[in-house]
C-alpha cells in the first residue's frame, strides 16, 4: 500500500474546500462571461446562470463573424412549420440544407 502525500495547494478541511471551490467557480464563470462579452458585445457579469439578465435567452447581437469550425456541424434554423433545418456549405461554395425533423438537435 502507497503512502499518500498530503498536496499543499489542496485544502485540507471541508469549509477551506468549499470556500475554495466557490471561488474558483467565480472565476470560471467571469472567464466564460468574458469570452461570451467579446462576441456579442455587452457585458452582464454574474454567475452565468440563465436569469432574466442571461446572454443565452436574447440570442447573440453581434458586428463580428461566426465562425462554426466543424465539418460535421452547420448553421441550425427552425422553419415555421416546426422543422429544424441545417444549413452547411460544400467546397464550391454551394448552400446545402439538412431536415432535421421537429426534435432540437
């Protein structure tokens, strides 16, 4: 059986890593609101929660690109019949549309 060696940098006692875990959440959630503020241009700060203040529920309201940097994904719009479409690209430049049914993907 391996000894284990206690870390310095790891609280030992439960309140110390409670305390510590909230901060550290602090400071993810403040990166992603900040990586968020830089494509669409505001700056709500907070937890990142979904409150009435979310970037998530308005949707992005940006003057930069959008970038989808992936072969297998694409542009997902709902038609007003209820239908969730994908709209991708070939390499001629040609717009190509997938049905993918009612269900979100």
């Amino acid at each position: 059986m391996s000894k284990v060696r206690p870390n310095p940098l790891f609280p030992d006692k439960l309140p110390n890593l409670s305390r510590e875990l909230g901060v550290l959440w602090r400071e993810l959630a403040t990166a992603v609101n900040g990586v968020i503020d830089s494509i669409d241009g505001t700056s709500t700060g907070g937890s990142g929660g979904g409150g009435s203040g979310s970037k998530w529920r308005g949707g992005i309201d940006t003057t930069k690109d959008i970038i989808i940097d992936s072969t297998t994904s694409g542009l997902v719009l709902l038609d007003t019949a209820g239908h969730y479409w994908r709209v991708k690209i070939s390499t001629a430049g040609v717009l190509t549309t997938t049905d993918l049914g009612t269900t979100k993907p």
